[in-house]
C-alpha cells in the first residue's frame, strides 16, 4: 500500500514538472540561417585578361593507349598530351588551361553555392575539361561516355579523397566539396594517362583559359584582391589588383 502511494506521488511529481517545464515559454533556440552575400549590381566590376605563353614551344608528347585497345581503337588519330596547351606564336603564344580565381580578399564574405552543375567527362578515354573549377557545395556531376569501365579517382588532400569505377552505360553520380582545394588532382586508376585537375573556391569569381588564353571574372565586388594564375606543368603566380565601383581592371600573367 505504502509502495502504491509512493509511486502515485512520484508520477504526479513528474507530470507536474513536465506542465510546468511546458507552460514556461522557455523554447529551443534554433539555428540562424545562413546569411549570404548579395552583390551590389550598380557598383560590381569586371576583371578581364590573358595568360601569355613565354617559353619554348615543344612538340606534344604522343600518348600511348596501346595498353587498352578499346581506348586506342576510339581515337582516328593519334592523340597528343595536352599538358601545356598554347596557340599561336613567337610574342603572340597563348596558354590554354590556366585556372585563374581570387586567392585573398572575400575572406569576409559568405557566397551561395551555384545551383548550376559542373560536370566531367570520361569520353574518349580522356577526361574533358581537362581542367575545371566548382564552388564549395555545387554539385559535380560525373558521366562515362565511353564504351569501357573508368575509375575516377580526386586525390584530394584537404577534402574527402575518394576513388569510384563508372561502368560502360552507367548513370552519372553526384558529387560535392566541403571545403577550398586548388588543386584537386584527379586520375583514372585504369588508364595512367588520363588526368584532371579541380580548383574548389568558397566563391563564384574563378575562370578557366580557354585556346585564346583568355579569361573574364564578372559581378565582382569592388575592393583590393589578389589573383592567381595556376597552371599543371609551368606552376603559379599571383598578382595584385584594385577593382573601384562599376570598375574594369585588365591582368597579364606569363608563363615560362
């Protein structure tokens, strides 16, 4: 009896805390959402240049595919590497595949991740673009073309490595980057000739140079920023600049 009368005041006990804990107007603070930056339209600028090419010309190295000849058989000719890619001559020579971004100076803004993809491609058994740029948290769709088994492999370093085959056929996969890397190295552990490379920036403002060597950074704030020029084979280089309000700043990199 003594057990039942104990037991009765304990429940009544615990249903009044809990009335009272409920009655209290006390609530679980939520989490503040993410508040990113908006850029000004009336006052973004544009940063627009080339990467000169200031060395010796060499021939491009053959690439031998003779090791699979299902990848041999899909190319009409031979296929050369395109390490260093660079069009025209002499003072005029261009170079292709620069990844050229904003190292320093958004440090104090938080920007969305683009809601467009970016995809790689295993076709030919070649990886296209041979080099690429994402932002953190955009979504990297990655596709096989080809009528043979790739393995796509990002030997990552400050993100999560990770190394998946893609069957002949199969549907694409999806991918993303939780953190900054440039570069990301990216490799086929079937074919050793196959290479890629992925800048991953915290923010929109990142380029590749294409055959005209050019690149264009649109909708930038203004300020005092550093910019980079990376490329595979020739190395990287920085240089200042200062974009005003609605302003135009124009860089020349060269490498050698």
């Amino acid at each position: 009896m003594k057990t039942t009368i104990l037991n009765r005041a304990i429940l009544l006990l615990c249903i009044g805390l809990g009335l009272l804990s409920g009655c209290s107007g006390v609530k679980p603070e939520k989490k503040s959402a993410q508040v990113w930056f908006k850029v000004d339209p009336g006052s973004a600028g544009l940063v627009t240049g080339k990467v000169m090419f200031d060395g010796k010309r060499q021939p491009g190295r053959k690439v031998d595919m003779e090791g699979d000849p299902q990848c041999a058989n899909l190319h009409k000719n031979q296929v050369l590497d395109e390490s260093i890619a660079v069009s025209n001559q002499g003072a005029d020579a261009l170079l292709a595949n620069v990844f050229v971004y904003i190292k320093q100076g958004l440090e104090d803004k938080k920007f969305e991740p683009s809601a467009s993809q970016v995809e790689i491609n295993q076709q030919g058994c070649w990886f296209g673009p041979r080099v690429l740029g994402i932002q953190v948290g955009q979504t990297l769709k990655v596709t096989n073309s080809d009528p043979l088994t790739h393995n796509i492999h990002p030997v990552a370093i400050v993100n999560r490595e990770w190394n998946q085959s893609q069957p002949a056929g199969a549907e694409p996969f999806i991918r993303r980057f939780t953190r900054p890397e440039v570069m990301i190295r990216v490799k086929c552990n079937i074919h050793q000739w196959m290479h890629a490379w992925i800048g991953v920036v915290e923010h929109p403002y990142f380029a590749v140079t294409g055959k005209n060597g050019s690149f264009e950074l649109r909708n930038v704030p203004p300020g005092n920023y550093i910019l980079e020029a990376w490329h595979e084979a020739l190395g990287r280089q920085e240089q200042p600049i200062t974009l005003a309000p609605s302003g135009k700043s124009e860089v020349v990199f060269s490498f050698k």
